[in-house]
C-alpha cells in the first residue's frame, strides 16, 4: 500500500477515541464500497476494520458499565420503555 493510503496513517487502534474509530471504520467501508482496492488491500482493510470495530465495541461497551455503576449509585434514571418511546 501507498504511504498515502490512510489505512497506513491512522494512529494506533487502542488510542483511538470511539468517535475517532467510528470515522476510520467509515473511511474503510467507504474504500471497500468503492472498489477501487486490490484483493491485498481489502484484505487489509477488512482485518483493520473489524479490529477497530471491536476497540469501538469495547469502549461502548466500558461506557455501558460506567452508567450502569452511576445509576448503582442513587442517580435516577428513565426506565427502558420511557426512553424506548422518546
């Protein structure tokens, strides 16, 4: 791949923030979508991909723990259906 390719740029997936990894997830699937990768590319791609995808699965999933310990603490919250319905 070209140093200009931005698969080859992008900062090291465990330091991405998940809006960060969200973007680059984007970028890549726009890049599969366009066809425009060899096979080795895609390849690439798709293997980065997915390791970013799972990085924004783990943060999200990390944020789910931590609203869950705020509400543990006394802090109110809506119920799943009132939310459901906004």
């Amino acid at each position: 791949m070209s140093d200009t390719n931005p698969l080859a740029t992008t900062p090291e997936i465990n330091g991405l923030r998940f809006e960060d990894a969200l973007s680059a997830i984007e970028e890549i699937a726009a890049q599969l979508e366009s066809g425009q990768l060899d096979l080795a590319q895609a390849l690439a791609a798709h293997q980065r991909g997915a390791a970013l995808l799972a990085h924004a699965q783990a943060l999200l999933d990390a944020a789910a723990k931590t609203i869950e310990v705020i509400d543990g603490q006394g802090s109110r919250s809506l119920p799943r259906d009132d939310l459901e319905a906004l």
